[in-house]
C-alpha cells in the first residue's frame, strides 16, 4: 500500500485517468498500465460524447456506452466512470477525491495543463505525466478510416 499525500500514514493511493478511449489503441493501454503501477486503486472517467463534441469539436467513433464497456473489461482498470467536465477536473476531484490524476505529457507546460496543476494542487491532488504515444493516436486512426474506409 501506498502512503496517499497528506494522511500522516499508510492509505491507498487512488489514481485517475480521464480520457475519450475513443478508438482504444497501444497509447491507451501504455498510459493505463503506466498509471496502474503507481496507484492502488484506478479509476479511469471516458468523457461523454457530448463533452468530445464541444471540446474537440467532432463526436467521438465509438459510443460513450462502449467505450465504458471496453475500458472496464480490463484487467488494470478497478473502476470506470462518466467524466462529464471539459479541462477542469475539479467536479471529478469532488466525486472522487482521487490523489493523483495521470495525464498525457503533450498537456505538460501548456496554459489548461498549468490550470490544472493549480487547481488539484489546490486540493491536494498531484499530476503526472507519462509520454504521450505519438506512433499511434486516435487522430491518426480516424484519419486514416476516413482515407481509406
């Protein structure tokens, strides 16, 4: 078990990953069994089609229900729920009072991931970065089914 920040002892660390998962492919899976490692309890939110819509301005591939479907049939996954919030996780944060919330690096050094450094710092929350996968994205899968679908 690990010591959760702040708890003056042993408490399980509950970690955080939220993301579309739209397309799940090797970039998903690295960033979950990254996050895994370095938490007790994973709790991943797939944000909803509409919030994708708005923030990405496209709908996602693969259905909201589906995606929920995917990501908690895995193994490294304890727990799967509905992220309804755009770039603040604070709403998240309360539902789920998670002490560590796991993020692609391309958010690192840009103005929403400096927001959201100072918004779960705020709380008490951490962040961490793993490398983003750049081989294959979601983008690149929508990108080429529409090329060659």
């Amino acid at each position: 078990m690990r010591t959760a920040p702040g708890t003056g002892g042993p408490r399980p660390v509950t970690g955080y990953v939220p993301g579309a998962w739209d397309l799940f492919h090797v970039g998903h899976l690295n960033i979950l069994r990254r996050a895994r490692e370095s938490c007790d309890e994973l709790v991943v939110g797939a944000v909803t089609d509409e919030v994708l819509a708005a923030t990405k301005g496209r709908r996602p591939v693969i259905p909201l229900a589906e995606r929920l479907e995917i990501v908690a049939s895995l193994s490294l996954v304890d727990r799967v729920v509905v992220d309804d919030c755009t770039s603040d996780k604070m709403p998240m944060w309360q539902r789920l009072r998670f002490d560590v919330l796991f993020k692609g690096d391309d958010w690192r050094g840009t103005p929403k991931g400096a927001v959201l450094e100072a918004s779960m710092a705020a709380v008490g929350a951490r962040i961490v970065y793993f490398p983003y996968t750049h081989g294959t994205t979601s983008t690149l899968l929508r990108q080429f089914i529409e090329t060659n679908g």
